[in-house]
C-alpha cells in the first residue's frame, strides 16, 4: 500500500468540519496549489464529509473521520464501501 501524501483523523462532528479545511488548506499550500484549485477542493471535501457525517453512519456509530489522499492509487468505491461497514459493525 502507498503512503498517504495526506492524512487526517478527526472526530466525526460537525466542528471538526473547519479544521479538515484549515488542514487540507495547508497541506495544499505547500506544494504551491493555485488559490482556486485550493476552493474547489475544501469545497468538495467539505461536501463529502458533511455528507458522511450527516448520513453515512447512525447516531452513535464510527466516531473518527478518516481521510487520506493517496498519490496515483485507484479508488474502488465498492473496497471503500465494504470496508467502512465491516469497520462499523466491528464497533
């Protein structure tokens, strides 16, 4: 498995929101990401983790948001989904 250029894990509530983008900000900052490539994507994460923690898990269930940007390593969204549930039911 590569190592993550970028990981984060936050609790999973709603203020946790502004320091994944104050975060996320940082780290995109670094390399030099233009200012509206920088927006685009805390909107997108923003959206994505809003999303998570509005709907993904019940009341009580995982209690960490995990996110990671992996450089060149496809994404296989039924891995993402069965892995998140047998992590949910484990807890």
């Amino acid at each position: 498995m590569s190592n993550p250029i970028f990981h984060l894990e936050m609790p999973n509530r709603p203020r946790s929101l502004r320091m994944i983008a104050g975060a996320l900000r940082a780290a995109m900052e670094e390399p030099g990401f233009s200012k509206p490539d920088i927006h685009h994507l805390e909107l997108a994460v923003d959206e994505a983790c809003t999303n998570v923690l509005e709907h993904a898990y019940p009341r009580g269930g995982v209690d960490i948001l995990r996110l990671q940007y992996l450089n060149n390593v496809p994404v296989d969204p039924e891995e993402i989904s069965s892995s998140s549930r047998a992590k949910a039911r484990r807890l």
